[in-house]
C-alpha cells in the first residue's frame, strides 16, 4: 500500500497528463465521427443519445400549378407571301377613225364664176370697194331646188339683206357650210338634212348682183374661212 501510495505520488502528475490525453483523443475520435457522419449522410450515435429519424426528405412534393409565364415562346417564321403572276394585258384597241362626211358635186353644181380669195383684196363692181371674197360663187338658173353638198345638221336659217337667205349646215367634221341667196327655204334649224334633202331654191344675191343668178357658198371651220372648190376635191 505504501509503494502505491509513493508510486502515485512519483507518478500522478504522468498519469493525470495520460488521462488529459487519452480524454482528448476520445473526444477527438467522437467529433471526427460525427463529422464523418454528417459528409456521408450516416451521423454517429452519441451514447446515451436516442436517435431522431430524419424526416426532411419524407415531405411530399407540392405540384406546382401556376404555370412559367416567363419562358419565351418559340418564334414561328411566317410563310413566304408567293407573288402572284401578273395576267397578260390585252392591246389596247386602237381608236375608231372619224368617218369623213361624204360629199358629192350636187345637181345645181355649175361653172365657177368667183373663186375664193382668202385674204386677198378684189374689186367689187356691185358695191364699188375692195374687200375679201369668202366663199365660192357657182352659176344656178333662178329657182333651182339647191341641195347641200354635205349632209349634216341645219344650224341657222337666217334672211340678210346682203346676201338673201342663207341656210347652214354643220357636218359631221365640225365644218359649216353657209349657203346664200335662197328663196323660199324648206328646211328649220335642227333638221338633219342629207345630200338630196332641197334647203330652198335659187334666189338672188344683192350684194353681187353684177354676176346674175348664182350660188355664193363658203366654208368655216371654227371660224376661219376655207377654199369650198378645195374642200370639196374640185382643186
């Protein structure tokens, strides 16, 4: 019992260090398994300790009904519009030509005994000046029917003291023709008259009365005078 007592005296401060030591490599090895246990999903058991089943995973999962709203829809590339095929075009037709009104040399149709001078200035025996002759004078016998050499539309019938009665027709071209010294005219303005229609009969004309019965006849188109000889084709 003494060398007991004499051998913890010599050796306590040893064992109590050996102790200290062996007590911190126990808890040491106890930390290092926990440690262990928790990086492998497998915690060591404390002595004493009941374990605690670990329920964190055993929740059911929750459906998640509200849908993603922010994930972009695919994008669908539209189809080529196709380019339709132009129809041919059909030629244009070309314009109706104007039908030229038919003129022919009438019954009463005689000599020229005036021509058309245009602008230039003769010597009237009648009235004693000079002045422009405007149309073209042809010799009819008194009381001829006188027919027009166009057909159109009568567009005046008027008595002068000048020139008697005059009756014009408008043809078809625009082209008015006046007809001077009638008597007793057959026709009122409006009429459509052709080449055998009788616009009145041969009269006299005072402004020319030194060249006996005849037809003085003039041309206008929009008021400016033409050659009835030419127009007519007798040029």
């Amino acid at each position: 019992m003494d060398r007991f007592k004499a051998f913890v005296r010599e050796k306590g401060l040893y064992l109590l260090c050996l102790a200290v030591a062996f007590a911190a490599t126990a808890a040491g090895i106890l930390a290092l398994r926990r440690i262990v246990g928790h990086l492998t999903g497998q915690p060591g058991t404390a002595p004493g300790v009941v374990e605690q089943p670990d329920t964190l995973w055993e929740q059911p999962d929750t459906a998640v009904e509200k849908p993603v709203a922010d994930i972009p829809k695919p994008t669908q590339t539209p189809a080529p519009t196709p380019t339709p095929t132009p129809e041919p075009t059909a030629a244009p037709e070309p314009a109706p030509v104007a039908s030229q009104p038919v003129r022919q040399m009438p019954a009463w149709y005689g000599k020229p005994i005036a021509a058309f001078t245009g602008d230039e200035l003769v010597y009237s025996e009648t009235l004693g000046d000079w002045r422009t002759h405007n149309g073209t004078d042809y010799t009819v016998p008194e009381g001829k029917a006188i027919t027009p050499a166009v057909g159109g539309t009568v567009t005046a019938v008027r008595w002068d003291a000048l020139w008697g009665s005059v009756v014009e027709v408008t043809d078809s071209s625009d082209l008015v023709w006046r007809y001077c010294g009638l008597r007793q005219t057959q026709v009122a303005q409006g009429q459509q008259v052709t080449t055998d229609t009788v616009l009145g009969q041969m009269g006299s004309i005072a402004a020319e009365a030194h060249a006996g019965s005849h037809l003085h006849l003039e041309c206008v188109e929009q008021g400016k005078y033409l050659d009835p000889a030419e127009v007519m084709g007798e040029k």
